[in-house]
C-alpha cells in the first residue's frame, strides 16, 4: 500500500462544476503539499498546509490530521483547471523529503 | 522572484554523448533537488543538496553525476545514459532541507536518449 493515496486518478467535469480531490496519508507528516502538473509542464506549487484550510482564489486545501485526510476543492471549474492535481507529504520516515501520491488526473470540458 | 529556472527545455542525446541539465535559482534557498519524472507517474527524488553539499542521494546510477557549484546553481551531469532515462528532469529549491518549507519547482528538462 502506498503510504500516500489519491482518488480519484481520473475526473471528467464540465466547466463550472464543484471538484473535490481527495489525499489520504498513512504517515506521521510535518506538512502536505498540493501541486498542479499541465501537460508536458512543470510542477507549480499550490498549496502546503499542516492543518485547517486554506483558500485562493478559486482554490480551497483542508486537511484534518487526526483522520490524514486532506481535500483540494476547485470552485466554478475552468478549462484552464485541466491538469495532474499532486498531492505530496512531508514525512518523517522519509527525512522530511516529498513523498508523492499518484496524481489525479482532472479534464475539465466547456 | 520566486522562479527556478532549468536549461535546455529539451535534449536529445545518444548514448555516447557527455551533455549536462542546469539549474539556478535566486531565492536564497539553501536546498536543492533533482527529480526524474516517468510519463503519467509521480516525480521520483534523485539527489539532495542542502547547503551546497550532497545530503541524499537515491541510489542512482552513476552515470548521473551532480553538481553544486555554488548556492545558486545545480547541475546534472549525464554519461551513457540508456533509453530508459528518457524524461522529465525536474530541479527544486527551497529554503532549508530539514524544515516544512515549500518547495519552488523549475519547468523540467524533457529528455530524450536515442
């Protein structure tokens, strides 16, 4: 089992619909990081967060540590979403180095 | 300026040739990272550097070779590479290794071993 788990690996939208991107971790971390990946691209950071929320613009992360679960909400999708939705952690197994989950894949369509 | 930046954006080389990937970043972080990254999978770590000196190394093959030349700058020296590095090579920074700090991803340099 990977210690980090993402659901669901692939998400179909229509524009302006509500996204919820789910992360489950089974690690002790010190912090969790949402990335986005467009095609062919580099990775951007969006979020990293060690507890509660956080939001910007349309973008809202929350996390609950004593469940290790942590959430990635788009509001009002775009086209523009379309991308690999990454979620990492900062483990102390690991040296607090990046330990990543398997990405979501999210197609957004006008 | 919160950029990192990575030269060439692409690279085809053979398995002979001796070519190397640049990194530089200008945020006064003190740690920097290589990353392979697969086609549709997650980025895998490759060498750390914390402090201009080599902290982890993931057990890659030698025919990768890494550099720090000073605070700013991270190379990646490539020799008889085999088809299967072909990739995405990903450089990172961020402020310290040891902390919760946020990671700043450069756009990758796509390559190609023929």
């Amino acid at each position: 089992k990977n210690e980090v788990e993402q659901s669901p690996q692939n998400l179909t939208a229509q524009e302006g619909e509500f996204i919820t991107i789910n992360c489950s971790y089974s690690v002790g971390i010190s912090a969790l990081h949402w990335l986005q990946q467009h095609p062919g691209g580099g990775i951007v950071s969006l979020f990293m967060l060690s507890s509660g929320k956080k939001k910007h613009g349309r973008l809202i992360a929350t996390i609950n540590i004593q469940e290790k679960h942590s959430s990635l909400h788009i509001t009002a999708s775009h086209p523009r979403d379309s991308a690999v939705y990454i979620c990492a952690v900062r483990s102390y197994n690991a040296g607090n180095m990046l330990t990543f989950g398997g990405g979501t894949r999210l197609m957004v369509k006008p | 300026d919160t950029e990192v930046t990575q030269t060439p954006k692409h690279l085809v080389m053979g398995m002979t040739n001796k070519k190397s990937l640049k990194c530089e970043q200008h945020m006064g972080h003190r740690a920097m990272y290589w990353y392979k990254q697969k086609a549709k999978k997650p980025p895998e770590l490759m060498f750390v550097y914390s402090y201009e000196k080599l902290s982890i190394n993931e057990s890659v093959p030698s025919r990768f070779s890494p550099e720090c030349p000073n605070s700013s700058l991270l190379n990646l020296h490539l020799h008889a590479l085999q088809p299967e590095d072909s990739a995405l090579y990903l450089c990172a920074s961020s402020q310290d290794a040891g902390g919760a700090y946020e990671q700043y991803f450069g756009p990758g340099t796509r390559l190609t071993v023929t």
